[in-house]
C-alpha cells in the first residue's frame, strides 16, 4: 500500500514525519508545502498541481489540513468509489483523523482506525454501518479480495442490512465467522452470492468475484506486449475468466527483464513475481514438460510451474501456446472470513 502524506504548515511537517515513521503498513511518501519541507519530502507550490499528479498514483492520500481544503482538491479527479483512492483529512494538531473518501473499498476507516492509534488520536467514522456496527458488504469486499460487480446490489445490500432485514449468503467458497445479519436461508428477498458463476440466487443479488488468479507466462526473449496481451485474453475468453481476477502475474527470473512482459504487467496494474529455475523445478504436481524449454530455462516447464509456486494452488488452465507465448492459470486457495480487516 502507498501512502501520499500532503502537509502546508509546521505542524503538518512534523505531522507528516511522525506517519512516515510510525505507520509501517504503508510505504509513504510526504509532500510539503515549499515554506515548510525538508530534506526527506518532496517540496510544492501548487496543491492542485500536486493532487492531479498524485491522485492515481497512490492507494491512499493524507492531508494534514482543514478537511474543506481537501476535499476541494479532490473533487476534480473523483471517478468511482471502486477505483478511487482512500482520501483522508488529519486536522495539523494531530486530534483528529477523518475519513472522507473510499471508506469501505478504499481502507479508508479501517486506515484512519489504524492511523488514529499510532497518533493518539481519535478517528471520526461517520458510515452509518461502521457506527452502528453492522455488516458492510463494501468492506467484506475488500477484505477478502473480492470483486463488487454491481454497485447498485451492493447499495440495496448495505440498505436492507441497516433496515433490519435478513440478508442470504451463498458461496462457491468456503467461509467462516458469519454475522447474525446473514444467513444461508435462499428464502431471502436481498443476498449475496461469492463465486465466479452467472448465479442469481436472490431477487435482489450482489455477485462478489474473487480476484485470486495467477497466470504463469512464458515468452520468446523480446515478444512485445500485444502478442503478450493478445495470448492472455485469448487464453482467458476461452476459459471463460475474466481479466480482472487476474491477481498476479508469474514466471521465471530470466523474464525479469523482458520489457514486454513488463510492459504487459504495468498497462493491467499487475504485480510480476519471479522465480529461479530451482525454485520452480521444487514444485510439486504434474507438468506440460519441454526438453527445449529445460535446456533454455534449467526447467522443464515455465507457466504452468510458475502459475502453481505463486499461488500456493492448483491449475485451472494447463499451458496454452499462442504466437510463441505460453500462458497457464493457476487459483490462490481461498477462505472467506467474515472478521477478516484490511489491516
């Protein structure tokens, strides 16, 4: 997680230097107002500057200030609930930490919860579902790598939760620590069914995905990004996934630097994860084998290894081959839990 820290006066400075150095969670970065900056932040003039520059760049941004002075800073570049970052106003004494934007998706509240005890300070949570302690679907979302593929469900969802309504709970997917506002009765008017599958169990039903596919990629040294994206939808549609489950991308450490893979990664805001020809040929299973491809890698199969080492499960796709890419899928094993917190 990345952390914006944007602080305008001496107060805030130090503000913003107490975060870095105590909330170990995020890796952090301070920006300060030019009069009052030193010599581990990044000095601005312009605030609306800054935020644009910022706003997608990092999962959540602090401001040490008024919360007027943020929100107006913000307001331009709001997009969705689901892609914005987590915005939130500390005022520069350090009393108060306020959440103001993506509280339940964006970690918000459960940042500011985590930020005010760090600081001494008291958190200002004002979701009707946090201080009423109810279930928030949002939040049970995010927690557990899930996709919300229906903001409006997910709404009738959170309302019907706070009317006192009885909400059905169905998964494709283990789960424990339940809250006495669901239940597994399919009788129910509003539910919530986890899993990847085109199921309406409900009259009013929220699908939530899992976001927990690796896909193991192999190349030939200089295949560029579209043959590489090309291969990975083909193989995906086929399958009948779609790109956003994809969690992590993985192969061998010879293709770390392979700028199309790379390239491929960063356009889908994926994490690339690497591993040696050892650490691939330790992992157990049954494998698509290449005597070529172990006399090139010292391995005898790269994607569909590399897809298992990352996810700590099994295969979902066995190697596919298109235009010298090969792609396998593999799914992290998954365990909902109902206390599960993002931090």
């Amino acid at each position: 997680m990345r952390a914006a820290v944007i602080s305008f006066t001496e107060k805030g400075r130090k503000l913003s230097g107490m975060i870095a150095e105590k909330a170990l969670f995020t890796q952090t970065e301070r920006f300060c107002f030019h009069r009052h900056s030193d010599a581990s932040s990044h000095a601005f003039e312009d605030l609306s500057a800054l935020t644009a520059d910022i706003f997608t760049k990092f999962d959540v941004l602090v401001y040490a200030c008024a919360c007027g002075i943020a929100v107006r800073a913000v307001a331009p570049y709001l997009h969705s609930k689901t892609t914005d970052p987590a915005v939130i106003v500390i005022d520069d004494c350090g009393k108060f930490v306020i959440p103001i934007l993506s509280g339940h998706i964006g970690g918000a509240n459960a940042i500011s919860d985590k930020l005010a005890e760090l600081l001494g300070a008291q958190a200002v949570i004002t979701t009707a579902t946090d201080i009423g302690g109810h279930f928030s679907p949002d939040s049970f979302a995010a927690a557990n790598g899930l996709i919300i593929t229906d903001m409006s469900s997910a709404k009738a969802i959170a309302s019907a939760v706070l009317d006192g309504e009885r909400i059905g709970f169905v998964s494709d997917y283990e789960y424990r620590n339940m809250p006495d506002e669901l239940s597994a009765d399919m009788e129910c008017r509003t539910g919530i069914y986890v899993g990847d599958g085109d199921f309406q169990p409900f009259s009013v039903t929220l699908r939530l995905v899992p976001k927990n596919i690796v896909l193991g990629i192999g190349c030939k040294r200089g295949t560029d990004s579209q043959t590489i994206e090309q291969a990975v939808l083909s193989v995906l549609e086929d399958a009948g996934i779609s790109t956003e489950r994809v969690r992590d991308i993985a192969s061998i450490d010879l293709k770390s630097d392979e700028s199309g893979l790379l390239e491929f990664c960063r356009e889908y805001s994926l994490v690339p994860r690497f591993y040696t020809a050892k650490e691939l040929e330790a992992v157990s299973g049954e494998f698509t084998s290449s005597d070529f491809v172990k006399n090139v890698t010292g391995v005898d199969c790269v994607c569909e290894r590399s897809a298992v080492r990352c996810s700590g499960g099994e295969l979902i796709i066995r190697k596919k081959v298109l235009d010298g890419v090969t792609v396998a899928a593999a799914e992290i094993p998954l365990i909902l839990d109902f206390e599960r917190r993002m931090l």
